[in-house]
C-alpha cells in the first residue's frame, strides 16, 4: 500500500538509502534518518516522506547488509 502512495518518487534519495544499507557503513537507524532527510531536502511531500520513512523502519530490516 505504501507503494502505491508513494511509489516511484524518491529517486536519488532511495539510491543514498540503498547504499547505506549495502555497505553497512552506518546504523540503520541512521541509514533510514538519512533517507528522512534527503527526502525532505528533495522536496518530497510531508506525508508521503513520513510514509516512506515508516516503511523502511518497519521492514528494512530485511534488507539491512
């Protein structure tokens, strides 16, 4: 459902996302903060950031390394 909403935007900061999590540089708490922020400075829409945001804490575990 989250995709739906918000599916296909996001583009640069997910890479930035994708990143951190391969590489395991950082947390991934600070990974997805990271992301939250890129976001935000792309200009991406409050609710649909928060929603985005919200999808990876929930289930980006399962990708995380």
């Amino acid at each position: 459902i989250i995709y739906l909403a918000a599916g296909n935007t996001a583009h640069a900061p997910a890479v930035v996302h994708d990143w951190l999590y391969t590489s395991g540089e950082l947390r991934r708490s600070i990974a997805d903060a990271v992301f939250l922020e890129a976001m935000k400075a792309a200009g991406i829409a409050w609710l649909r950031r928060w929603a985005m945001y919200a999808a990876v804490r929930a289930m980006g575990w399962r990708y995380y390394k």
